[in-house]
C-alpha cells in the first residue's frame, strides 16, 4: 500500500525511511485577532493533514499551540521548539507547512531548523511541493524563499508602520476611545452625543477639583450611588454599559489626555534584552506622554483644557504616598498637623513631614530628615499643636474678613449639588424609560407560544422596569431636598460667617477641611531655626506672591506631656538597687501611668532615667547580706506568713523603699538569738510565741 502511495505521488524524495517516522504539520498564526477572524487560513493548514495521508504517512502530528503566538524576535514558541527537538531525535520524516513565514520569521530559527533536518534527513513540504535539505537545488530554493520571506515580512511592517504613523500625525488612525468619545462618520474623534454620558465624566472632573484625592472622589461615586459609562470592547455590539466606578476608573480618567482634546500615539517603547541566553523583548508602557511620536493638542473637543489637565497631574502626583518624591505634599486628611505637605525646612530645602505620637497616634510633630538616613541627624524637629494654634491665629486674622462670601459661596454651592445630582438621576432616568419601551416592544413582538424566548424577554421587562422605578425613588429624594436659600438661612449663614474663627475651632470642623482651606490660599511655608535664641523663623508664601512672615518661640520639649514628680521620686529610690523591670512593675502594681497614659515597662524606666540623668542598672544589685521576704522565709525554714507576722509584732524589722517595693530584711536580723529562740520555740511546739518571755518546756524524754 505504501509502495502504491509513493508511486501516485510521483514524487521520489518520499523513502521509506521517511515514512516510518512521523508526519509533523506545523500550524500557527501571528495574532489572537487573526485566530479569530481569519478561519479560512487555518482551515488550509489543518488540510495538510490530509496531504499527508495521501503520501503515504499513517502517523500524522498536528501541532497548533503556536496559533495566536507571533514568530518575531524576543516570542518563545513551545511547538516550534518541540518540533525542532523531535526532529533532532530522528522522529519527523516531514515537515508540512503552508509557508516558510509560517516557520519563522528570523533567519535565525529557519537556519537552525534547516541545519538540524539536513543533519537528520527531515523533508520539508507546503503541501505542493516536497523539498529535500539535501540537495542542493532544494537548499538553493528553500533559501531563497526564507530569505524573501523575512525581507517582505519585514518590509510590509514597515511599510504599515510607517502608514499608521502618518495616519495618526493626522489624527485619524482610529483606536479604542475611552468613555465620552467616539468616531463620527468622518473619521474624526468627536464627544459621545448622548448626554448622559458627557454629564457623567464632566462631573468626574468637577469633583476631583473639589475634593482633590482619586480615592476620596471614587468613594464619593459609591456613596451617591451614580454610575459611570464604561465601553465594553469585548461584547459583539459594543457600546456603553453603566456601573459604579471599580477600581482605578477614576484614575485611568484624570490621566488621559484624550478628555484634555490631545491625539497621542507611539506612547509605548520596545526594547530587546538578552537574558539566560535568550532574547526577551520589554515593552515600556506610560512614558511622558509629550515625549510620544505623535501629541497633537486640540485635536478633537475635550472636556477640560489642557492646562486644567496639567493642574490636575500635579495635583495627583503631590498626592503621592512614596517618601522619595520631595515635592509631595500628601491628600488632606484628618490627622494632626495642619502645615503637613506645604512646609518646607528652611536650612536643607527639603519638604518637613509630620510624626505622631502620644497615647492615641495623633499628637503631632514636624521633622525634617536632614542627612539623617545618611547617618547624620535631623535638621529640625519641633512640636506641632502650639505651632498649629499660633498658625491658625494668624491665618484667621488674615481670612476671617472673607468669611461671609465663602458662607454664601457654600450655600449656593450645597443647592448646586443637590441639583446636580437629581439632573445626572433624571438623565439615568430618560435612558431607561427608552430601555423599558424598547424591551416591551422586543417582548410583544415574540410569539407567545415559545415560552422559551418569552418568558426570558419577559424577564428583562420586568428588571428594566425594576430600576426604572428605583431611579424615580431616588430622583424623588433628591428633589426633595432642593431648595432656595430663604430669609431665615440667609441671615443665619452670614452669622456663621461672621464668626469664622469660631466655626474653625468647633470640634465639628474636621482637619481635613481645615487643611484644605489652607492649601487652597497658601502655596509654602517655609521655616527656620535661630539655634541662639531658640526662634522658629517662618515665611508664608500666599498664593498670588504675597509673603508674610511669623516669628514664635521653639516649643520646649514634653510640653503637656511631662512625667509626675511622684513617680520620678520613686524611680530615684529604687533605681540605687533595683532593675528597671521591677521598677516598672511597682509603679503598675501602684497604678500609676507615664506621662503618655501608658503603662510603664523597662525600655520607659531607662528611658525616663536617661532623660532626667539619674543612675540605675539594667539588672538588679544582689546583695548577700540583704533578703526579701521569700529568701527569709526560705532562711529560718518557715512559711511567708510567719515572717510577715513576725514583722507585723515588731520582733523582725524590714526595710521598703516604697509601697509594693520588695522587701529587705537584713541577714543579721535573721540571725539574732532572739530570733532563734522564737523560731526553735516554734518548731518544737508549733505555736509562734511573740511578745514577753518563751516558755521553757522540758523535753518529754531525757538521755538516761
């Protein structure tokens, strides 16, 4: 039968050395989109199969794990490099591809494949003709359509880079727009005309503006449950889906220049490594966008001007959490530390941040690093709350006189909201009304014989009424809490006004919205330090380019926090004998706290001793000459309770430095004749005889 399929094939190069081996055809395309839409292709490779057992080969291996996977440098190919090895283990006798690009597209992989079939007598077939590598004529040919292959693969790359460039320097080479843009009929980028959408990425942009964090603005979307549009790429029919905004929406929004009116593209770089002998191709995403091969400013309508889009970057990076960024000036929250992210030391340049301690976390201190990391030391450190307090002072003096327009401003503000909100609701509200009649329709249009297609239309009518209704709940709540500003709240508003200073001091008043208001009239504060007269020298920078300046006193350290004078007197008496550990230990057995509100343990006893110079030992001082009340009981071989009754009557002395001190009983007291007396008394008769004189007994048996 073999003999009869080599002789229909007409083909001589086929012996059966080669059919006794397997048949391998080797299937691959270079992208997933072409697995996907270009079928016919795959179809003519997977025929080859049939080629082969029409030649002759009962034994046929399809290998298609390359399909999606692109031959180019720095791609590793699991099939190809399979292939290869079971070829140089003898156990190919053809190779059956469509064409030579389908191999490789380096000479590099073509040479090394050749190599190893010649070596090991591999024919190589695209199904019209076998190609021996052998021969010489067949060398010459297989060579010649490698290398056409790799020159016209790569020229046509050029040639289509070249043209995709020239088309997006134009801004017309179409590619995913993010949510709010689309491409019109003309091939230009343009604003999505459904107004739902356009009010919903303006009011991203608003809100960033107004409360200045990513996260605090993507938190704000939760909370007002409103929904943001998001491009389903992946779904057949495409368009807007909406939903609450996931995680790093928000931010994937504020950093695209495309809603700043800007074409970029040629964003991304490539660069190849050559690593364990490997060539590994590195993609480098998100470099300076100006930077890109094509940046082409108002290109289409945005919804900010590229200039708020620049703002908006500095903002977002001053944000930044790394303490290697020295500009960074942090989001407002609500810790202590009210100049956290806008001072600036004075002496070394660098930004100060702040420190908290104290029982809560939250009592704060500004330090600056100076070459402190370096092994070096802190350039300047000083207390936070009365800097803070002498800070406010002066800056309420400054803005308090505006305090009535800022109320006022508020209050429009606050009516504005509410209104915003109840217009983005109605536009929710308009789109699903059109959902609801357009799932009606599809439902009414359906035979209501096939239960199967009706009762699953009929489910979707009944969701899409279920938020329709939902929607007009809270679109109700809204309107609800719409309304003007009367006389009344007028009046009361510029009352609060008036009493700005008050309004800042109110425990109500958080820091975060203080810091705000700092930040949004003051650009720096920068201070210094007079080390002769122990002056903190501070230069406002006001935003507009007035500079003030304020001068106070360096807070003393350990103001408000200083530890009692009891507890430092009775740290002095048993520092002369006893370990830090068993000072701490009486004082929390005493009750008492350090000046923090914590309970004390051995680093805070070493560390209050340090602070106030007074001497003592980190392990306590054994004295053989004086015991505590376990050692002598353990001495005069009686219970505790004897020895404290014994102390209790005057006839043993102790020694207590203080209340729940160890005691100290002197070894010669213990060893004093009337002490043992009192003790021989004891074990004869059982009885502690305290007081007056002993009884003499007479013993029971005498020596005879």
């Amino acid at each position: 039968m073999t003999n009869v399929t080599i002789a229909m094939s007409g083909n001589s190069k086929i012996k059966e050395v080669h059919l006794k081996r397997r048949a391998a055809v080797y299937i691959r395309q270079s992208s997933g989109r072409q697995v996907l839409h270009n079928q016919e292709s795959q179809r003519l490779q997977y025929a080859l199969k049939a080629k082969a057992v029409e030649w002759g080969w009962s034994d046929v291996e399809i290998i298609d794990c390359d399909l999606g996977i692109s031959a180019s440098v720095g791609n590793k190919r699991v099939g190809f490099d399979g292939m290869t090895a079971a070829v140089a283990l003898g156990e190919v006798g053809i190779i059956f591809s469509r064409e030579a690009s389908r191999l490789s597209r380096t000479d590099k992989d073509w040479a090394r494949l050749f190599e190893v079939c010649s070596l090991f007598d591999t024919l190589i077939s695209d199904g019209d003709q076998i190609y021996d590598s052998n021969c010489a004529d067949d060398q010459l040919i297989l060579g010649i359509r490698a290398a056409m292959s790799v020159a016209e693969l790569r020229t046509i790359r050029i040639r289509l880079v070249a043209g995709m460039e020239n088309k997006a320097k134009r801004g017309e080479f179409q590619r995913a727009l993010p949510a709010g843009y689309i491409w019109d009929s003309c091939g230009k980028v343009v604003i999505d005309p459904d107004a739902r959408v356009k009010d919903a990425i303006d009011l991203v942009f608003k809100k960033f503006r107004e409360i200045q964090s990513i996260r605090q603005t993507h938190l704000w979307f939760h909370a007002q449950n409103i929904e943001l549009p998001v491009h389903q790429y992946q779904s057949p029919r495409g368009g807007v889906t909406w939903q609450l905004p996931k995680q790093g929406c928000v931010h994937r929004i504020l950093k695209n220049h495309c809603f700043a009116g800007v074409y970029v593209w040629g964003r991304d770089s490539v660069r190849m490594d050559y690593v364990n002998g490997n060539v590994v191709k590195r993609r480098k995403r998100g470099c300076d966008a100006r930077k890109s091969k094509v940046f082409l400013e108002g290109n289409h309508p945005g919804y900010i001007t590229i200039d708020e889009f620049e703002e908006n970057q500095i903002l977002i990076s001053k944000n930044c959490l790394k303490q290697t960024q020295t500009e960074r000036v942090g989001a407002a929250r609500d810790g202590q530390g009210l100049l956290g992210g806008i001072l600036r030391c004075g002496r070394c340049g660098r930004k100060i941040y702040v420190v908290y301690y104290g029982k809560s976390g939250t009592a704060s201190r500004y330090i600056c690093r100076g070459d402190y990391n370096a092994g070096g030391r802190y350039c300047i450190a000083f207390g936070g709350s009365t800097v803070d307090k002498r800070f406010s002072t002066m800056f309420l003096g400054v803005i308090s006189p505006f305090g009535v327009e800022a109320s006022m401003q508020a209050a429009k503000g606050s009516i504005g909201k509410s209104r915003e909100k109840a217009g983005i609701i109605a536009r929710k509200i308009s789109q699903l009304e059109y959902e609801v009649k357009r799932s009606f329709e599809q439902y009414n249009s359906v035979d209501p014989r096939n239960r199967l297609v009706a009762s699953e239309l009929e489910q979707r009518w009944n969701h899409k009424l279920e938020e329709l209704e939902s929607a007009r709940r809270e679109h109700s709540a809204c309107e609800e809490e719409q309304h003007d500003v009367s006389a009344i709240e007028s009046g009361k508003i510029f009352a609060l006004g008036s009493r700005f200073a008050d309004l800042w001091a109110n425990p109500l008043c958080k820091n975060s919205l203080k810091k705000k208001v700092i930040r949004t009239v003051i650009e720096e504060v920068v201070v210094n330090l007079d080390d002769q007269t122990e002056t903190l020298k501070f230069a406002v920078h006001w935003k507009g380019g007035c500079h003030t300046a304020l001068d106070m006193p360096k807070p003393p350290a350990g103001v408000g926090q200083k530890t009692d004078d009891g507890d430092l007197d009775i740290i002095r008496k048993m520092a002369a004998r006893y370990c830090d550990s068993d000072i701490a230990r009486v004082l929390n057995r005493m009750g008492r706290m350090t000046a923090t509100g914590k309970r004390w343990n051995g680093t805070r006893i070493q560390s209050t001793r340090g602070n106030h110079n007074i001497p003592g030992h980190t392990t306590k001082v054994e004295d053989p000459e004086v015991l505590t009340l376990g050692q002598a009981a353990k001495f005069l071989n009686v219970s505790e309770t004897t020895v404290k009754n014994l102390v209790a009557s005057g006839e043993l002395e102790k020694i207590q430095v203080v209340p729940w001190a160890p005691w100290e009983i002197k070894r010669t007291a213990l060893s004093s004749d009337r002490m043992r007396q009192i003790i021989d008394c004891l074990h004869r008769s059982g009885k502690l005889m305290l007081g007056g004189n002993l009884p003499m007994q007479r013993e029971l048996f005498q020596d005879l």
